[in-house]
C-alpha cells in the first residue's frame, strides 16, 4: 500500500483543526479507560485520600445522570470546538423555530461511527445550538455505563450528555415549563456496525421505546438528519452472517457497546489511521410532531405515532437530500 504523506507546509489552522479532532477520538476510544486507571493508581498511591474523598462524592453523586446531568456552559464554548467544527466542517440546519415551553425529543439519524454530528451539534455550542434555538437546552443521551467511570463521568456531563435510562428520559421530558431537548442516536449501537460511506439503512423500524415515552410525556418528536455522517470513516466489509459479524453481535450483547472495526485517515497521512476524513457534516433539524399525551399509551397508538415519525423522516431526507450532495435515486430504507 502506497502511503500518501500530508505536506508540510499545511497552515497552522489546519494541523489545530486535526489536533481538536484528535483529542476528540481519544474521548471516545481512551480517555474512560484512563480515567479509571488514574483512580485505581491514585486509591493505591500516597494520595489515597483523594480517592477516597472522590469515591464518597461518586456516591453522593450517583443519581446526577440520570436527573438532568450537569452542564457546564464554559465547557461548551471552548474554543477547541470550534476547530472541531471547521475540520469537518460541521453545520446545524434549522427548518422551524421551536417553542421553548415544549420538552421535545430529537430522534438523531443516522448513527455513525461516532456520532460526530450529535456530539458537535448537542454537546457543544461550536454550531450556535443556543442561538437558533433560543430557551432549549439539548441533552444528548449515552449508555448508562459510561458514567460509572471516574473522572469520566464528570467530563462528558459538563458537555450535556445523560445517561439513555428510561428514568433520565423520562426526567428531561417531565420538565413542566418545558425547554428540555433529550437527543437520541435511534438506530443505536447496531447501527454503527453499518456505518460506511453511502449507507442510507437505518435502524428503527422496531425502535419504538422513544415513541412510547414521547406519548407518556406530551413530548414533541423531531426527527433530525446528519447529511454526511456516515462519510468520515470506512469500515472492515461485516456482512450480516458472516463470522466478523456474529463476533461483533455477540459482543455487543455482552458489553453493551459496539465494535466497529473503523479507519480512515490518519495525522501526518491520508492513507490509514483514525482520524476521521474530511467531509461536510450538514444536520438537519426537521419539524415538530405534535403529541397528545397518553398516561397509558396502547400499542395502536405507539405503531401510529411511529408511522407518523418515520414518514416525516423520509419528508425531511427527500427535500433535503438534493442540498447535500446526494442523487435523485438514493433513499431511505428502514430495518
């Protein structure tokens, strides 16, 4: 394989965008894993104290993600953002103005690899979320698991993520003056495994506990799509069936997580690595649905309200498609 090296005369924004970008990779891929390390030296060190005096705040602390996290707006401006934003570059579309008396949930699609969109749209304000949608406060949901790990935990919350639970859910759209965007990644970690270039197969068909919870809740339903976001990373061929796959399944159902073997470029060349490529990144935010909420809503009323979604899915894709890139001929389909 021939190895394409970058130039070295690349301007100095550019080598900051990548570098932003690089300690974004890392959050995802490393740093809970060091997080925990760094615990487990400092119980075993001279300064166990500390450890001790973080694990009795964890305690105290322990229900705070799924009871609204804990935002930090000074994280969220960071200036590191915004050179995350550019190397994309990254873009949230607004189609309505939302009422921000309204809970709503913004159903992300499609999940990527990393969901770079939602991550740099929702847990930051690199994008101007606060200013196109003035009086809402966006929560991007996470699997539970992630804030069990020191140290960690209290980072990814200051950017507005939550845990997915049914409780925390349930607590942003329970707001009763309402402002609360609870965002999820429907097609979730099996989604990832798909995610490569020019996919458009999204998982949701049988994904309907976030229409359960909109009725339960009065919560308008947004459906939001990231043009793009299956663009910055290839991925190893796993088709369903084959060994890759099963392997991959298999361990996603033991740890909860999926396991996508992804690459694209890397720092000082464009030919291997993890850094993703590239490419414009354009979300979409689409209309409101309406909800009329139902303590107890039946299964017609679910499967109805999820037909309703599902087609203004495809309206917001199909209007939009021809805007970022993509051919008359490609569309949605749904699994």
């Amino acid at each position: 394989m021939k190895i394409q090296f970058a130039p070295l005369n690349v301007p100095l924004r550019r080598r900051l965008q990548t570098a932003a970008v690089l300690q974004w990779v890392f959050s995802f891929l490393g740093l809970a894993q060091f997080c925990l390390a760094a615990f487990v030296l400092l119980a075993v060190s001279d300064w166990w104290i500390a450890a001790l005096l973080y694990a009795g705040w964890l305690w105290l602390d322990w229900d705070t993600p799924t009871s609204g996290g804990r935002r930090s707006h000074w994280l969220r401006r960071w200036s590191v953002w915004r050179y995350f934003r550019d190397y994309f570059p990254l873009e949230l579309v607004k189609t309505v103005d939302l009422d921000p008396t309204q809970n709503y949930i913004f159903g992300f699609h499609p999940h990527g690899v990393l969901v770079a969109g939602a991550f740099g749209n929702f847990c930051t304000e690199a994008t101007g979320f606060s200013r196109l949608f003035p009086g809402l406060r966006s929560h991007l949901l996470m699997l539970p698991f992630w804030f069990r790990v020191p140290f960690f935990r209290d980072y990814i919350m200051c950017g507005g993520l939550v845990s997915s639970s049914k409780s925390s859910l349930s607590h942003l759209l329970s707001r009763p003056e309402g402002g609360n965007v609870a965002v999820i990644a429907v097609g979730g970690a099996p989604e990832a495994l798909d995610a490569r270039p020019g996919a458009l197969t999204l998982q949701v068909k049988n994904r309907k506990g976030f229409i359960k919870m909109a009725l339960k809740h009065g919560a308008q339903l947004v459906p939001v799509f990231s043009f793009g976001e299956n663009e910055l990373f290839d991925q190893m061929e796993n088709p369903t069936g084959s060994s890759l796959r099963r392997l991959q399944n298999r361990l996603q159902s033991i740890l909860g997580i999926a396991m996508p073997l992804f690459h694209a470029r890397g720092v000082f060349q464009y030919s291997f690595g993890l850094v993703p490529y590239r490419k414009p990144v354009h979300t979409v935010v689409g209309k409101p649905i309406p909800v009329t909420r139902s303590a107890c809503p039946t299964s017609e009323d679910i499967d109805g309200l999820h037909s309703v979604y599902l087609q203004n899915l495809v309206d917001l894709f199909e209007q939009n498609k021809n805007l970022y890139g993509l051919e008359e001929h490609q569309h949605l389909a749904f699994i």
